[in-house]
C-alpha cells in the first residue's frame, strides 16, 4: 500500500482499533485497509460460516490480533474489550440476511439488538473514545417513496432483520444521550448494498450470481425490477474510517445517524446489475422465481449530510465497482489469484482513485 496517507488514514494510524465481526466479507476488506494504513488491528467476531470465505481466502487472521467469539455472550465481550482497551470500535458484527431472519428471528434480534448493546457497554467501561455501529439502509420505516431517505426519516422495519437493525440504531441513541460525556462517542452508518470481491454468503445477488457461472446453472432472482443502492464494500470502508477519525476530532459533532449511500444514478434494477456483471464476465441465465416473502422494490438513501460534512465521495462509478468485481471473482476463480493480492491491488486502486478525485 502507498506510504503517503489521506488525511482521515493519519488520524487513524497508530491508533488500537476493535473490528467485530472482522471474519465477514465487509469486516475483511475493513481489516485489511486498517492495517495497511499502520493501525493496531483487533477482532472479535464468530468464525467464518461459508467455505470458501474472505478471512481464511485472504489470510486475514495473519494482519489481526483474532478472537473468536459470540457477541450474545455478555463475559465475553466484556474480558475481549478490557483485554483489548481500543481507542475505536468499529462494529460490524451481526446477522446480516433478511431471508435468514424470517427463518432465525429470535437469533437476528439476539445479536443485532441485544449484542450491539452488550458491545457499547463493553466499550463504555473500557474507555474507547469513537464508536461506529454499523446498520444498514433498511432501518428507515420503508413507504416505498420515490425520493431518498435521509437521517431525519422514521426508523422501521417489517422484517425481523430490518426491525432489529433499526432496533439497533435506538440502542446506540440511548447510549449516546445516557452515556454521552463518560462513554464514547457513536455514531452509526447506514448503508446500501454491499457488493465486491470475496463475498460467499447465502441469499446475495453477487454470491448467488459467482455460484450459477461456475456451476454452469441459470441465476434465479427473486425480484428483478427491485431497485437497490448498490455500492463496493470498499466506499462503506471509506466512510466508516471517515466517520471514525471525525469521532475522534469532534465528538460532538459527528454522533448520530449518518447515510452512506450512492447517488441517485448508481440505483438500478436487480436484473440490471445481472446484466452488466454478465458483460463483464460471464453471461448468466436468468430464471425468475417470485417469493412469498416481502421485499421492497424502491430503496435509496440521501448522503448528502456525509458528502458535505465528511467530505465521502467515493470515487468509483457503478460500472467501475461491477468492473472490479466481476475482475476479483474472475482471477479469483479463473485465474487462481491470491486473494489477498487481489484485496491489497484493489485497496490500493482505491486510495489512489480518492487522491485523484
């Protein structure tokens, strides 16, 4: 990785950052882009779920002071924290699909409600000064309006994921009015769909479409007109890092919500997206098979509060993040490329792409 750091990667060298769920896809790529930039890494998270998977494909355990444990268990992350004693919390961990928690609700709730609490506390009684509490765009009450969302919007939630991560948003609301002068400082990031290299999980466009090119299968969507804001997993990074360092140099202001979407020309259709990767790769069938479960079909954030206080513009278009994409499975699979050279190249184009913008 380049010497020459960006501003808001100063802020954070040196600096004990505390990574949950740092064995996922997102938390992977996060993990690799701190310890690039000189932070002291940590990570606490269960162990990875799919094979194969980012953390073991791209040896993140090797630049990551690792614990494996259940943020559900209250004496765990209370010893992992005090061992630790982080300045930053990044919190990442969680059950992260929809469809999974119509079939596991208590478990979504468990971990995404009464775990992020269970993690605030601990970071309150160990002194870390900046949390950022990750969630998502569907915490907002979804009416299924034409324009965007912004952070003064009503939290909801019909799902029992989208329900417990607006959930979630409360309980680090609380903590931050409660506990604001003693505990750290909060915010949390609400972002769109995550999308980019080293992603196996159940029940995602991008993995389920890597999956039918290599098994020579048709891809089957569930809802092709839905509109969703697609983003690279590597612009959510770009914010939370953002976040962080604006937490640590003004805690006041910078808690509370904060949207980290893309703009109104990256949300296309589901079967858009399809199209496009298949350009760029391999072509995909497609077969439709509706669900009985609810989805909504339009989605899309305002950002406009993190692009004119944070200064987040991330500076890769949609057809470059689908690019990039479709390049990291392809030499992935294809062309049997390390990936942990295809983390560390992609960082790297990245953090050159934020200079040049």
């Amino acid at each position: 990785m380049a010497v020459d750091l960006l501003p808001f990667e100063r802020r954070l060298a040196g600096e004990r950052i505390l990574v949950t769920g740092h064995t996922g896809f997102t938390g992977g790529w996060l993990t690799a882009w701190l310890a690039g930039i000189g932070a002291e890494v940590h990570g606490l998270a269960l162990a990875p779920e799919t094979s194969p998977n980012l953390f073991d494909a791209a040896r993140i355990g090797e630049i990551v002071r690792h614990r494996l444990l259940d943020i559900r268990s209250v004496p765990d992350v209370m010893h992992c924290m005090d061992e630790v004693r982080p300045s930053v919390l990044i919190h990442l961990a969680a059950q992260p699909l929809v469809r999974r928690s119509y079939r596991a609700p208590v478990e979504t709730f468990a971990t995404n409600v009464i775990g992020t609490a269970h993690v605030l506390e601990a970071a309150r009684a160990c002194g870390v000064r900046a949390a950022v509490a990750i969630t998502t765009d569907k915490v907002y009450r979804n009416r299924e309006w034409d324009r965007p969302y912004s952070e003064v919007d009503e939290l909801g939630g019909k799902d029992p994921y989208s329900a417990s991560k607006a959930c979630a948003e409360l309980v680090a609301a609380s903590y931050q009015a409660s506990f604001g002068a003693g505990g750290p400082a909060i915010a949390t990031a609400r972002g769109g769909n995550i999308i980019g290299g080293g992603d196996w999980s159940e029940d995602r466009l991008i993995p389920d479409f890597v999956r039918a090119i290599l098994a020579g299968k048709p891809i089957v969507l569930r809802n092709p007109g839905a509109t969703r804001p697609w983003q690279h997993v590597l612009s959510l990074c770009h914010g939370y890092l953002m976040l962080a360092a604006a937490l640590l140099d003004g805690p006041a202001e910078h808690v509370g919500g904060w949207n980290l979407g893309p703009t109104s020309e990256e949300i296309v259709p589901v079967a858009r997206v399809v199209e496009m990767l298949s350009r760029k790769w391999r072509a995909a069938e497609i077969r439709v098979e509706p669900s009985n479960l609810a989805e909504a079909q339009l989605l899309a954030l305002d950002s406009t509060k993190a692009r004119t206080t944070l200064g987040w513009h991330p500076p890769w278009s949609l057809d470059t993040v689908l690019a990039r994409t479709a390049e990291w499975y392809r030499d992935f699979h294809d062309g049997h490329t390390n990936a942990r050279v295809l983390l560390d190249r992609q960082i790297a184009e990245y953090r050159q792409a934020i200079g040049q913008a």
